[in-house]
C-alpha cells in the first residue's frame, strides 16, 4: 500500500534541504562578495559599474545587518519547523477528518464532529471525559502551581539567608528533581494508601498514621463520602490531594533552582541601599526582592502552569495507566493518551487542539497580569 | 516567619533609647529568626527527601518485603543482593550497561554542548537583536510551549524513519536539541541585564558577538549552568522516544534500567537464594536499584556543579 | 573589522551546526540488513529472554545467512502501540507477540499474513543467494516448512482454534478467509484456586468446588478466623468475565450488531443479582480484590489465616512463585470454583497468554515472500516442544503442545509437585485444558474488559446499583443500542 503520507513527508524533507542549501549558498555569496570588496575597490574601478554596484552592495549589507538576528535563530527554526511545527500543522489536518482511522490512514470527510464529540463526551470508546480531564487539570494546576511558587520563593529566601549548611539544604532539596516521575507517583500513592480488607487492616499509609490515626481516609480510592459531584463531574477530593501534594513536591526543586540562583545575582547594593534607608527585612523581601525577581517568578508561573496543564505521568504513576477508576483522574494529556491508545486518533488530535486553545487562552491572561507587574 | 519576627523587634517605639537593651533584642531576634529559617528548612528538606529515602529503601529490602502491605521505612539489614544481580546479569538479546552508558553519554554531551549553544544565540537574537518578525516568531515559538510533547511523537517517529535515521544517534540529539523553555528562560534572563551595558560595549568597540560572549554570557552564567544541568538530566532521563526509535543497543540508560528485571534465576527470600525463580512478574526491588544507579551519578553531577553555580553567582555579583 | 568578525563567528556557528547535523544525517546507513533479518517484538523479561536466545541461536544456526532480531518492548500494551506506530510508517516487525483484541485492530492494515499458507506447505525452506557476479541461486535447506498432520494434532487444540480468523471482528472485510490463521499460539496462562490447606482443615472443610459451596463455608471460615477474609480476587475482570461464561450470562461477542452483551436487558437482568449477592457478602468481610486490598492479593494470602490474611486466593498460574506462603501454612492449589446451572457443574475458566502474529513487507525489504517463510521457520522454532517444555519451566506458563509434557525436564519438574507450588499450578492447569474459554476479540474489546473490572469494583463497595453499574459500563464502551 502506498503511503501517501510518506510521499508527502519526503518531499517536504527534499524540500527543506534545497530551501537549506540556497541559504547557504547565499551567505557564501555575500561572504564571497565581503571579501571580494575588502580586497580593494581598484577591481570595481576597473570594471567600471561603481555607482550600481556600491549602492547594491550598500544597500546588501545595510539588509543584512537589519536581518542579521534570522542568522542566529535560523538553527533553531529548522529544527522546529521539522520536529515541532510540522507535527502540529499535521494534528490540525488530522483533527478537522472524520473517523480518521490511524492504521489505514483512511477518513471520510473533513468536519468539526470530532470537536463536538469531544466536547460533548460522546465518544463511546471507553476513553476519558473531557469535561471531568479539563477539571481535574485546571484545578489540580491552579492549586499547585502558586503553592509551589510561594514555597519555592520562600524556602529561597530562606537558604539565601543562611550561611552554614546552605550546601547541604539545596543539594537535599535538589534531590526530587532526579527521580522518576512514575516510581515516585508509585512511591507517594503507597504513602497515602490504606491496605487492608473488611476484616483486618494491614498498615494504614504514613499520612493516615501521622495525621488521621483515629480516622483514616482511604485516599487513593474516593468512594462515596468524600466525592463531590457537580452535575457530570465528580470531584474525588481525597485523591485531589494526594496529586496537589505530588505536584508541590515535585514542582519545588526547578523552582528553587531558578529563583535561588536569581535571588544570588541580586545586586548587593540594593541591599545595603535599603539597609541605610532602614527597611525592615520583609519590607525588603516584599518591595525590594520580590520586583526584582518578579521576572523570573512569572516565568515559573508561567510555565508552571503550562507544564501543569500538560501533566500526565505522575498521574499514571499514582492511580495507573485508568487514572483513578474510569479516569475520574483523567488529565488533558492524559485524554489525549486514552484515545491514542484507542486507535481513535481523530479524537486525540481534536482534544490536543483544544488543549492548545485553552493553554494559549490561559497564557494572554497570564501575560496580561505579568505585564502590568512586571516589565516583560 | 523569620523576618516577620525581626520587623517585629524593630517596630518597637524608640522612646528610652537603652542601646543595651536594644542589642540584646536584636541578638535574640536573629537567635529566633535563624532557629525559625532552619526549623523551616530541615522540615522541608525531610519533606522533599523522604520519598527519594523510600526508593533508596525499596531497593535495599527484598521482593516478599516490598510486597508486604506493611512498607519497610527502617529495614533491619540492608540487601545489596539487588545490586550486584543488576550489575552480573547479562542480557543476550539487550544492550550490555556499557553499551547503553556510552550512548548516554555521548547523547547527552552532544545534545547538551549543541543545545545550549543554539540555545544561547536564539535567546540573544529574541532578546537584543531587532529584525522583522521577530515579535510574531517569538509568540509562535512561545505557543508551541502550549502543545503538549507528546502530540509530536508519532508524527516524529515516521518523520525519522523515513529520514532513514532509526537506530542512530542523531535520532535522539536533533529532535529535541531546540527547547523553546530554555530560550524563554535565558531571554527573560538576558533581558534583564540593563541597556546600558550594551551601549557602554558598543562604545567600547564590541561587537554584538563580542557582546554576547564577552558581557552576557558571563552574566548570566547561573542560568546557564542552570539549563547545561537540566538539559543533561532531561537527556539523561529520556525514556520514551529512545525506545521507539532505536533498538536495545542503541537506547539509553533509563531505558536499560526499566526493562523488566525478571531475570537472575534466584527468587530472594529472607536474604537466602532459594531454587529457581518462576513467573514473567518483574521485580520491582531490582527496578528501584536500578534507578538508583541511575540517579546517583546526577547526584554526583549535581553536587558539582553545584560548586559552579554558586561560582558563576559570584562571579556575577562583584561584577554587576 | 570587527563587525565582519562577529558576522563571521555567527556564520561559522550556523556552518558548524548544520555540518554537524549533515554529517550526522550523512552517516546514518541502516545498521540492519532488514532483507535477512527476522526482527520479533516481545514482553519478555530477562530471563525468559535468556531461553529464548536459544532457540535464536538454534535457528541461525539452521539457516546461515539469517539473524533474528528480538526486541523487548516492556508489556503487551508496549508491544501494541509500538506495532501499531510502526504499521503506520510500514515499518512492521516480522513477527510479535499478540493478544487477539490486538490482532483485531492490526488486521485493518491488510498486513497480517494469513499462516495457512506456510502451515500446509509442502516445500523445504529456501531462500535467493546472491553471489558476487549478482547470479542468483536458490538455496534450499532440508527443513520441511508445513506441519504434518501430527504435529497440528499435537497443538492444544483450544488455543490452536484462537487463530482462525473468524475470532477478530470482521476479519472477512479485510480480506480474511473464515479459514485464515492469523495467529499461532505461544504460552498460556490460566487462573487458579490457591488455598489455605491448613484453615479448611482446622474448619472441617474441603476445597470447595462450586461458588455455592465457596460462600457457605465463609461465615464459619471467618468465626473461626475473626481477620480472616475467605476470598481474594485477583483480577476483578476476570471474575465477571468468568462469571458471565460459566452462568451462560453473556459478556461480549465478536458479533458487531451488539458486542457488549453485557448491556442487553436479559444479561442485566441475569447479572445484577449476582452483583447484589456479592456487594452483600463484601459487606460481611467475605470478599477482596486486588483494586479493593490496594495490593496483589498473593501478599494477603501468604499471610495465613490468623493474621488477616486469605483462605481462597483466585490467581493466574504464571503468578504460582508469589503465593508460596513457606512454612507458615498448608497450601493446595484447585481449579476455580463452578457454578451450577441446570444441574450440571460449568466450570471454565479463563485463558489467557500471548499468540505470535507475522507481519509482511516491513521496512520496505524486497524479498517479502522469502522473508515470510523464514519467519515462520523460526515460529516452528519457538513452537518446538523441547523449547516451549523450556520455557514453560522458566516462566510457569503452559506450554502450547501437548508434547511439551513429556520433554524429560518437564517431567522432571513436575515430579516435584507436592513440594513446588510452581510446578503443582502447572500440573492442575494442565489437568483443566477441557475448560479453557477465551473472550471474544474485536474493536473494543479490551475496553470491554477495564470495564467489566469496574463493575465489579463499583458493586462490590455499593458505589453504584448493580443495574446503574452495568448500564454505565455498556456506555463507556460505546454500545450502539439503546435499552
């Protein structure tokens, strides 16, 4: 069977390589023509074309130096344009063609009905919701991104403040960010599970034993008491915390990364300045540090919650490959997985399209705040 | 907390100004205050180790333990049995560890060197350099960051494949050389360093080259430690996309460690071998040894370079 | 100067770079000679992989000139998705190991290759050899392709039968004969009764041989044993499917005008009862699963009877290692209970384990018809008795040939079935092949299944009516009827 995609994809590679190579040959011209020129004007002299050719040349080069920043993200934009931008141009094909049917490569028609199935949850494929996954996601991100930030930033302040063991705290609190996401998300659901039967109970999870010995809450599995529902959407607030708490976890130690080493480069003197001025400690950290790292903490939010609205695996690694039973834990991306796995890609493009609209939404509204704080 | 409690110690009014008496406040303010900053920090630093302790754990205690439904935090004797059955077993139809280490290193010292170099240069066009179209790249570029990842890989896996580039080194470094966070990060970063600088350096005679590498570079070296680091961990780390582009002998290490450690012939119990292993169900003691192999070394690298880090910060403070 | 010096550092880096990438797009040549390489995904762990090396190396040593290359790919699901990534681009393996509802989906892409025509062949293998000059000569080995009559005979035939295509949805609309083989089968595995020996002892018990019996022994097991709990489930799934099998209830069919028969009006009529009866006995602390226990339920009934631990555990026989309880107990291992109906005792029982599937032309070889016929010669090879005998001991599955059985090794792993927990379970799931039932295979199969767990799950702990249950479930697998 022919392929058609293949075809296409070959050419369009055949393509990129031509457009590479007249850009280099280009630029070798126009170093040619440099050197050409620097070797003395006596050669256009002779030839007698000084007024055209210097005006060209001038006018080259004048291009060349408004345009010289293409030269310096030319490397970045090829490599995008084949490893990103193209995919997404091809979810956007593949998302507008119904039943797209992955294997085959086979659709019937071209329409928004993958759209409004999505939207509508009627799928009927065993896969996730996407109302619930929209839920879950934003408030599992919106929860813990400004909670990390804020701990970040001060667990920062506080290692900025010390002077003994400052090595040790950082490298210790470092340590999350080398683990595997999916053996910690293990790792955390044992911390919070309660194994037993009706009759005998085995161990009750360390954060029943430290905070609920009495009473304790079974949040891994929910069930009836401690679920709220809202119309179609079930709130398991008990496994909603388990997976803010990951996520705090291991959100913190980028953060702390980053704002420590930006808390460091702060200028001494700003510091000394107010302490002249007699600001008081807080008053220092509120209206002198935070402004002045105010760029890198929206960065962090930023990002914060666009990784947040993209989180998947630690999803999987506490509740499993269903995410909770009948992914009541679902995730945007992981919305997108059940239907990969499904073969029904036709919904998996539509609610990554999707996905990408509400994250672009989300990120105006994020840059519209950031900008009036901070000078972006 | 902590400064709460000084501001607190200040604000008292300065009518009978006993400078004795208001040292001693201070003194016991800053007693309090560093008990407080530390008391805070000790408890999150137990906080953000205890999992990571628990995985140290798991791999020190045997299959029936891991499995009881009781989890060992404190085991009586520690079992390095699973180390040394992860560093003898030999696959035959996989890579041996040398093999897969290799290739780590040399994906991730390619992909690092090259990824931090289009990173430092894209991030100074988008930061300093004025050309059409700069803004509209910028967002596009930024947009992508919306998209999740994994939208790419499937796309990118025929992508490759047709390239002929399966089984191969380039497969793992060029795809995801160019990270659209980093050169967000070191341009918010870039953007930071004043003007006025620049201008001083062309005055100077610099070049914009000259700028970048003479000026901004150093400036904002935390950052790019910072990003060098992340950028090896995150090669060091990848998972996925190795395994369903290349074969066994051409994967990473992450992937090494998360096969399934069924193998070694010998079911532990209680610290003895005991006859013959039976069932395909990977053990989950062995896997966890493993990945602390694998993290160990970014430990190491981490304690390191985190020497480097605070240099670069230094370094930048006296100049700034 | 100094600006052309700084154009020309910055037109340097761009040259360095895209030499770099040049060069390294330069220099991929493809590592395998795809034409004369059988590449095999699979599941396997380590050990298994050891074993099956051996039969690699037997079958390049039979067939010089050809290599095999087996790639593990983590579980079944990683094999799945990586085979259907790679039948996108046509870059299929030749071979891999497969669950019918995968085949299913497979069959779509026309790629399958329909194993009839090596299985009734009468040929030698051969192959092209291609010399120096380009002449060609066929080389032929004294290896017979088909399989004689006796050898089909020596199939378990139950899982032989798995392979027809009329078992995958609608294998016919892809051009599939009712005749086609589409896939052979490899190791099996089934559920078992393990149980505590000691306790039904102590109660005045036998192993109970109908669920009936099973649920009147519970209220005396547990006043005898207050934290005990009598039964562990460990794959709620597999329960229901098993139930709906041994009541004749209806769980699916491969039939597309309703495949989840779970949902028509009669079986939730029939099967809500039964849901209501267990969600009673779990609220008497009789029952446990593992999404229940949070744990394999192995680990609770190894624990013994005193200390809260299982009476009955329903496992798979692969799982044998992880339920061996040492000293603290007797053990025994039984079939699974049966239900009565009409008087007479139905007690299937599920089977399950990976087939092999072939696939042709991937990776754009020329020689796609020479290629298929190697690849099954190395099916024949993992199929070989003395082989499947090996690999039936290192990992407790069952073995696909009758034959298998009597390989001296094998024999000589049974013998220890009084001691070994291992080779007992081998030893009763080899006495249960008349009961073996498989589920049937189609688009949506395995949905079916998470599902049919759920229900199970949801009744038990009473978070959902069991008609509410079964009518959610039959939605999120998209049934096409409305009831």
């Amino acid at each position: 069977m022919a392929n058609p995609e293949k075809n296409f994809f070959a050419k369009f590679g055949e393509k990129c390589k031509d457009l590479w190579g007249k850009f280099i040959g280009l630029f070798k011209k126009s170093e040619a023509k440099a050197q050409a020129a620097a070797e003395g004007e006596a050669c256009t002299e002779q030839c007698g074309m000084i007024g055209t050719e210097l005006t060209k040349r001038e006018k080259f080069s004048r291009f060349l130096k408004a345009e010289q920043g293409w030269l310096f993200v030319l490397p970045a934009i090829i490599l995008l344009c084949i490893f990103t931008f193209y995919p997404i141009i091809n979810a956007f094909i593949r998302a507008f063609q119904q039943n797209y049917n992955a294997l085959t490569g086979n659709y019937n028609g071209w329409g928004f009905e993958n759209f409004i199935r999505v939207l509508k949850g009627d799928t009927g494929t065993g896969g996730a919701k996407f109302v619930q996954c929209l839920v879950n996601t934003v408030i599992f991100t919106f929860i813990s991104v400004p909670l990390s930030t804020l701990l970040a930033l001060l667990i920062s302040v506080a290692l900025n403040s010390i002077k003994a063991l400052q090595r040790a705290y950082q490298t210790i609190l470092f340590l999350p960010y080398l683990t595997n996401s999916l053996a910690m998300g293990a790792v955390f659901a044992t911390f919070f599970t309660i194994v037993g039967t009706k009759n005998h109970t085995d161990t009750i999870g360390i954060v029943n034993m430290i905070f609920f010995p009495n009473n304790p809450i079974d949040w891994m599995q929910g069930g009836t008491g401690y679920t709220w529902n809202l119309g179609a959407v079930k709130i398991p607030w008990t496994k909603y915390v388990v997976v803010i708490v990951y996520e705090i976890w291991s959100g913190l130690p980028f953060k702390i990364l980053i704002l420590f080493s930006s808390l460091q480069s702060v200028n001494k003197q700003y510091y000394d300045a107010a302490k002249i001025d007699g600001a008081s400690k807080s008053t220092t950290l509120w209206k002198i540090t935070t402004p002045l790292i105010m760029p890198m903490i929206s960065y962090l939010i930023i990002t914060g919650i666009m990784g947040g609205m993209k989180q998947y695996t630690a999803i999987v690694g506490l509740f499993g490959e269903q995410m909770g039973r009948d992914y009541d834990m679902g995730t945007m991306v992981g919305y997108i997985y059940s239907y990969v796995s499904n073969g029904q890609m036709g919904y998996a493009f539509a609610g990554s399209l999707l996905l990408f609209a509400i994250i672009m939404v989300i990120t105006v509204i994020n840059l519209r705040v950031s900008k009036k704080r901070v000078t972006f | 907390m902590a400064e709460l409690s000084t501001s607190l110690t200040k604000d008292i009014p300065e009518t009978d100004f006993n400078v004795e008496r208001e040292r001693k406040k201070q003194k016991i303010g800053k007693i309090v205050k560093n008990v407080l900053v530390y008391f805070f920090l000790t408890l999150c630093a137990v906080l953000a180790f205890l999992p990571f302790y628990w995985m140290v754990v798991s791999s020190l205690i045997t299959e029936p333990q891991y499995r009881s439904p009781v989890p060992t935090l404190f085991p009586d004797t520690f079992l390095w049995k699973n180390y040394e059955l992860i560093l003898t077993q030999t696959s035959t139809s996989g890579a041996s560890f040398s093999q897969v280490l290799v290739n780590t290193l040399v994906v991730g010292g390619v992909s690092t060197i090259l990824g931090v170099v289009v990173t430092i240069i894209t991030a100074y066009a988008l930061a300093r350099m004025n050309f059409h179209g700069k803004n509209l790249l910028f967002t596009i570029m930024l947009a992508t960051m919306m998209i999740p990842g994994e939208l790419y890989t499937l796309t990118n896996y025929l992508t490759v494949s047709d390239l002929g580039w399966k089984d191969t080194y380039t497969v793992l470094i060029l795809p995801f050389l160019v990270s659209v966070y980093y050169i967000y990060l070191l341009r918010n970063n870039f953007m930071q360093i004043p003007n006025s600088l620049y201008q001083a350096a062309k005055v100077d005679g610099l070049s914009d080259m000259g700028y970048l590498v003479k000026v901004m570079v150093p400036l904002t070296a935390p950052t790019l430690v910072s990003i060098t680091l992340l950028k090896f961990i995150g090669t060091w780390n990848s998972y996925i996309w190795p395994r369903l582009v290349n074969k066994s002998s051409w994967q990473m290490i992450t992937n090494w460690v998360t096969k399934g450690f069924t193998d070694n012939k010998f079911v532990i119990y209680d610290g003895i071998v005991k006859g013959v292993r039976y069932g395909s169900e990977p053990l989950t003691t062995l896997k966890m040894a493993a990945v602390c192999m694998v993290s160990l070394p970014l430990f190491i690298l981490f304690i390191f370079c985190r020497k480097y880090i605070m240099k670069g910060v230094s370094k930048s403070g006296t100049k700034g | 100067m100094k600006k052309i010096w700084s154009k020309f550092v910055v037109f340097a880096l761009v040259v360095c770079l895209s030499g770099v990438v040049s060069v390294f797009a330069g220099c991929n040549t493809p590592t395998v000679d795809y034409e004369h390489t059988i590449i095999f995904y699979s599941s396997q762990g380590d050990s298994l992989q050891t074993i099956t090396s051996n039969a690699i190396a037997r079958f390049e040593a039979k067939y010089p000139g050809w290599k095999v290359e087996h790639t593990p790919q983590g579980g079944y699901d990683e094999v799945r998705d990586k085979v259907t990534q790679d039948l996108q681009g046509g870059f299929q393996p030749d071979l891999a190991y497969c669950y019918p509802d995968h085949v299913a989906s497979y069959i779509q892409t026309q790629k399958v290759v329909d194993l009839n025509k090596y299985i009734n062949s009468n040929e030698n293998a051969h192959w092209n050899l291609t010399d120096e000059e380009g002449n060609v000569t066929v080389k032929t080995t004294e290896y017979k392709v088909g399989y004689s009559a006796e050898e089909l005979a020596d199939f378990v035939q139950m899982y032989y039968k798995e392979g027809y295509a009329t078992n995958f949805g609608n294998a016919a609309t892809y051009g599939y004969g009712d005749n086609a083989m589409l896939t052979l089968p490899f190791v099996k595995s089934t559920e078992l009764l393990y149980y505590n020996k000691s306790a039904l002892d102590a109660c005045g018990f036998e192993v109970a041989k109908t669920w009936d019996e099973l649920w009147a022994q519970c209220a005396k097991l547990v006043e005898r044993y207050p934290s005990c709990t009598p039964l562990g489930y460990d794959s709620e799934a597999n329960w229901f499917i098993t139930m709906c099998e041994q009541n004749g209830w209806g769980y699916t069919s491969a039939d597309s005008s309703e495949n989840y028969l779970f949902g028509t009006p009669e079986s939730k009529a029939k099967i809500a009862p039964w849901l209501e009866e267990m969600h009673n006995y779990y609220e008497k602390g009789y029952i446990t699963t593992q999404t229940i226990y949070n744990a394999y339920t192995s680990g609770l009934f190894i624990k013994g009877a005193e200390d809260g631990g299982l009476i009955y555990c329903i496992g798979s026989s692969g799982g044998a290692s992880h339920q061996n309880p040492g000293d603290t107990f007797k053990w025994g291992i039984a079939p699974i209970p049966g239900s009565e109906v009409n008087g007479e005792i139905n007690n299937s029982v599920i089977s399950q384990g990976p087939s092999l599937v072939m696939f042709t032309g991937g990776n754009g070889v020329t020689n796609a018809s020479e290629k298929e016929m190697m690849t099954f010669m190395f099916i024949k090879e993992l199929l070989d008795p003395t082989f499947q005998a090996a690999f039936s001991i290192g990992s407790g599955y069952n073995s696909a040939r009758l034959s298998a059985v009597d390989v001296p090794e094998y024999q000589e792993h049974l013998a220890a079935a009084d001691t070994n927990i291992v080779a007992k379970a081998a030893q009763v799931s080899e006495q249960l092949r008349d009961k073996f039932f498989v589920s049937p295979a189609f688009n949506g199969s395995s949905t079916a299944r998470t599902q049919a767990g759920n229900i199970i799950v949801y009744c038990l702990k009473g978070e959902k009516q069991p008609m509410d249950a079964l009518a959610d479930a039959y939605q999120n697998c998209g049934g096409k009827n409305q009831y």
